[in-house]
C-alpha cells in the first residue's frame, strides 16, 4: 500500500461500477449519526474516495449530508484520470472532485476531513492490505472525524460497513431493505474485506450471523406485523448476547450496529 512513486495516487483502479440510489442506506446512517459532528464545525468537509466511473453516489452524498448539515462541503476522490474529467461537469457550489487514491489529494485551506465515506473500494484488495489503508484514512481524519467503509449490492438492498475513528474501528453496521430479506445471514455476501473471509466456524461473525438467524427464526410469528416487526424483534433478542449500540429508531430502518470488538477477526 505504499505509493508507486511520491507524486502518484496511492492504491488501484477499481471495477468503477455504481448505480444512483446504491449508498442511500448508508448515507442515510452516517446523516442521522454524524450530522452532529458536521453541524459543530465551521467548515464541514466530506470525502467520497472511489465514487466509480460515474458521480452519482458524490451528489448525493451532498444532497443528504446537506439536509443534516447545510455547510458540508463534498469532495470526490477518485483514481482514474477519465473519471475525474467526466465528473467534472457535475462541480458545483460545494461539490469538486479530485484525482488521487488513499493518500486524500485535499487542497490546504479543506483542512482535515470530517468524513471519508470508501464504499465498495477495498473488495479488490487483499484482507491484510486493510489494516494498513485503515491506518492511513484515519490517520487524515479531523478529531472527531469518521470513516465509515463498506460494501453493498448493485442496487443497495443489502449493505454492511465499518464505522471508524481516528483510534480504529468502531462499529459494524448491517443493514438491509426488508421485503427482499430471506435471512440474515444473506448479507453475508456484502461483508467487508475485514471480515467477508472470516464468515466461518470459530470466527465472531460467524456466530453472530448464525445466532441472528436464529433470532429471525424465532421471531416468525411477528411476520404477520410485517418485515419491520420481526426485524425489530430478532434484533432485541440479539441484545441479550450480543453488544448492539443503536436502538429501534435504527432497527426500524432495517439497520442493526454491533461493537468492533464483537465481531473482529481472532488472530
């Protein structure tokens, strides 16, 4: 994960796939989460490293972030040259987009940003690079700044993702569109690279996907209340085992927040 040469983007061009509406969920999360760190600051700024081949997931991203924050500022980051000249266009009043890689290519008076959203970024990458890229985007967050890096599908109905601090990890976040859920354990395909590999026996995640579709089990009968309802009701039979950090609000969302340390990789 070092670069190439001082003056180039640190990391590879990704696939660039993207569709409007695919980080809604997640964007929605970090809005209703952050948007008291971004409200707090004089000068708000967010970054969305790797927004693909188009700048759909940018825009919105300032749509959503400036609902909960008026002054947030956008930047989109990404590593290919073409798709910085074809997001250009899009530039307005608090939205640029720049080329660089992990290394954030922010202007000075930018400052340090309070937010670096890298979604469906690392999937390409091997699970002992994260560590290090973790390292490097925390290492430019503003003190109380937030990354939070995922992955979802195509059209975003299922999403998991990583919440961190300048520290390390914080959170693990799932989330998902209810009318399309057969399980739980079907987001496991949209686990981040941290922890998509670690989905086996003997790994916390894996016992915590198991024991949730349990919990989804046993909560068939609120079926007949509807998807939510027996959303909300496995997840409150989680808490007893499990440390879960949000509450019915988000369960309601379709959305349930464990700790890092439950849920990370032994060894």
């Amino acid at each position: 994960m070092s670069p190439r040469h001082p003056s180039r983007p640190v990391g590879t061009v990704t696939r660039g796939t993207t569709n409007p509406n695919r980080l809604r969920r997640m964007d929605r999360w970090i809005a209703a989460t952050h948007g008291a760190a971004l409200r707090r600051a004089d000068d708000p700024v967010a970054v969305d490293l790797g927004y693909g081949a188009a700048p759909w997931t940018a825009v919105e991203l300032l749509t959503r972030l400036r609902a909960a924050a008026p002054h947030t500022r956008v930047v989109g980051v990404e590593i290919e040259p073409a798709r910085v000249a074809a997001a250009k266009p899009y530039e307005r009043e608090g939205l640029t987009f720049r080329h660089g890689g992990f290394e954030l290519p922010l202007s000075a008076p930018a400052g340090p940003p309070l937010l670096i959203r890298a979604a469906n970024v690392l999937r390409q990458y091997d699970e002992a690079q994260v560590a290090g890229v973790w390292e490097r985007l925390c290492g430019r967050l503003a003190p109380d700044g937030l990354l939070v890096e995922g992955t979802c599908d195509e059209i975003g109905r299922r999403h998991v993702w990583v919440a961190l601090g300048p520290e390390g990890p914080r959170t693990v976040t799932f989330a998902t569109r209810l009318g399309s859920l057969t399980t739980p354990s079907d987001l496991a395909e949209r686990l981040p690279k941290a922890l998509i590999h670690r989905n086996v026996p003997g790994e916390p995640v894996h016992a915590f996907l198991r024991d949730f579709d349990r919990a989804w089990a046993a909560a068939a009968p609120y079926a007949s209340y509807g998807a939510r309802q027996r959303w909300i009701r496995a997840v409150r039979d989680l808490t007893a085992d499990w440390p879960v950090t949000d509450g019915p609000a988000r369960w309601r969302q379709g959305e349930v927040t464990v700790a890092w340390e439950a849920l990370a990789p032994r060894g």
